[in-house]
C-alpha cells in the first residue's frame, strides 16, 4: 500500500484517518485525498498536514460521482489503495433530501468500485468504512454482530447498507480485495457541530437550550475518533478479504446520560461559570421519524482475529472532546457561521475532476 486514495478525507472520520496515518501509523506511502467539500467538507482541518507532509499529502477538490475524473486520479497518481469514507452521513438531512443520500452514498461507491475493477492489476485494496445504522434497532438486549441481518430504517441507513452490498457483491463476483467495516457513533476533534456531542458541548458551553430528541433513552455506542482510526489501519493491515469487521467503542450509553456528562464535566471547568447546573439547560423535543431505539456493537471479531481494543474511555474520550471544541474556538466559528464555505470557494473554485 503505497498510493492510497482517501475518499472523503476532509470530513470528520476522514481528516482523523489521514492525521493518524501521517502522525502516528506506521504507513509510509502516499495519501491522495478527494473530497467534494460539501457542507461537512473542511480543508482546514488538514492545512498544517498539507505544509507538514508536501511529498506525501495531495489535496484534490472533487466529486466521486464524476467517473471520468476519478479515472484521471486513479491513472494519475497511481492509486493501489482506497479507503472510502465520502458519503452523505447526517440522517435528519436524509430524512428532508434524500436525493443526494442516494448518489453519493450509492453511485458514487459503485463508480470508485468500477475504477478499482478496472485498476485491479495494482489494487491492494478496497476498505470501505459504513456504520452501524444499517442493522436498524435493537430491543434492550443483545448486539449487533457481523452476522446481524442489515434492516434499515432512514434513508441515510439504507444507502449505506446498499453500499455495502455493493462492496461485497464486487469480491464475490470479481474477487476484488476488500474489506468493510461498521463502526458505532463517533465523536471527538473536528466533528462537524450538528452532530450531537459537539452541538451539547457548544450550547452547554454558552448556556443554550440543549435539544433531546423524544424522551433521551436512544442507547448508542460511543466510539472515539482516533480509536476508530486505529481500527481502520489494523483492518487494512490484517484483516482478511472479504471480511467485514464491526467496530464498537464498548460504551453503550442512554443519549441523555451523555448530555448530562457533558454538562457535568463542563461545570467541573474553569470556563464561564453558571449559577445553574447545566443540566437545566435540557429541553426534551419532538422526536424524528425512525428514531432507531438502540444500537450496541459486538467488536469480539476484531478484537480476537486482530487484536485491537479501543483506548478511550467514554469520560477520558468526551473530556478530550471538550476541551478540543473549547481550545479551537476560532474553527468553531468558522464552521458554525459558514465563513469557512467562502474560504473553500476562493482557494478551489470549481472541482477539478
């Protein structure tokens, strides 16, 4: 793996992966890095990787969905390796725009699974990341496995079992190297401030009402970022072909028990006191359509085959969490009033394939 192309690189999970990979991986190739920088697409999170790493980082604006393009990167740099991150990924905006749900999370694997056929000579490898909201929702007991059978239940969910599909049906058929894995909720530096931690930590932070989808018993597994990242590259490393590997962060917890350690660790802080706990700052809201009730993720596969545990805590993980949100005020802003969208315009215009 010498020339790996990182699809979606300037996303959350994404821009994590391609700073593991240079930091602290023992990976020693290339990392070309296509994203289209749509609204969770930051550049930023990867300027100081592009002046660190210039011999080993390439940038390129882009659209997985234009086949002839991605042919040109595939040629151009060639690409033995992919790790496939680019997808639509937030459910409620699926729930109101389905549309591009379907041809980035759908068509635009199938295009990168095309390209990698075509390439397969020198293909190393198809990694391909999805989630654990394929697998729908759990009753109070049990865990998703690798065997679970996938029943989606939002449009987010179903393109990306759909992908998954795909992805599989390409090693059967024709026997292209891959593997896949589904990971339960992540958090930690860079997520895009919609999503629930950072948006409970902000808002908590500077005293706003802090939204709780129905009555906060939604169970979720908490994974931090740089252990999912770990996960991945031991995956791509030794995981077989054709495999699919779950990765859990064995942290089930209640969403409402989250947004109450957040606040808890917040009024711990030497930051701008309240003369009141921030818990009271939880407002309960209507909740949204197909509101799976609970994930749990069984990671047993990986950690037995490969040997991989996450390091994290949930408290040490969220009080990292926080105090990367709260020392990177200057990029919340960016993100938060959209001045970071006018940046990307000046410097990349159009895409370039």
């Amino acid at each position: 793996m010498k020339n790996m192309l990182v699809t979606g690189g300037c996303g959350f999970i994404g821009a994590n992966f391609i700073r593991y990979l240079l930091e602290k991986s023992d990976f020693d190739g290339s990392v070309v890095n296509v994203d289209c920088l749509t609204y969770a697409g930051n550049p930023e999170n990867l300027s100081d990787i592009e002046e660190r790493f210039p011999d080993r980082y390439i940038f390129v604006k882009g659209d997985i969905c234009y086949k002839e393009g991605m042919a040109r990167l595939f040629n151009d740099y060639e690409i033995d390796t992919v790790c496939h991150f680019a997808a639509e990924s937030h459910v409620d905006r699926s729930i109101v725009g389905p549309a591009a749900f379907i041809q980035t999370n759908i068509v635009g694997t199938f295009n990168l699974l095309e390209l990698a056929r075509k390439n397969q000579g020198r293909l190393e490898l198809f990694h391909h990341i999805s989630t654990d909201e394929v697998f729908g929702s759990l009753g109070k007991e049990g865990y998703f496995t690798e065997e679970t059978a996938y029943k989606p239940n939002s449009p987010y969910s179903a393109s990306k079992a759909a992908s998954d599909h795909l992805v599989r049906a390409y090693y059967k058929t024709y026997d292209l190297p891959v593997t896949i894995s589904n990971c339960s909720n992540n958090y930690g530096p860079y997520q895009f401030p919609e999503k629930l931690l950072p948006l409970m930590i902000l808002n908590a932070f500077e005293g706003k009402p802090l939204p709780v989808y129905g009555d906060g018993l939604n169970v979720r597994d908490w994974l931090y970022v740089r252990d999912h990242c770990t996960a991945i590259w031991t995956i791509m490393k030794n995981g077989k072909r054709g495999e699919t590997y779950n990765i859990g962060g064995d942290t089930e917890m209640e969403n409402i028990r989250i947004v109450e350690m957040v606040c808890d660790i917040l009024d711990e802080l030497p930051v701008p006191k309240r003369d009141y706990p921030r818990r009271e700052l939880v407002e309960f809201v209507k909740d949204r359509p197909g509101h799976d009730r609970r994930y749990a993720i069984d990671f047993t596969k990986l950690t037995e085959e490969l040997g991989w545990m996450p390091e994290e805590s949930l408290e040490s993980g969220i009080r990292k969490t926080i105090k990367w949100y709260l020392d990177n005020q200057e990029w919340v802003d960016r993100v938060r009033s959209g001045e970071y969208q006018s940046w990307i315009k000046e410097q990349y215009g159009q895409a370039d394939c």
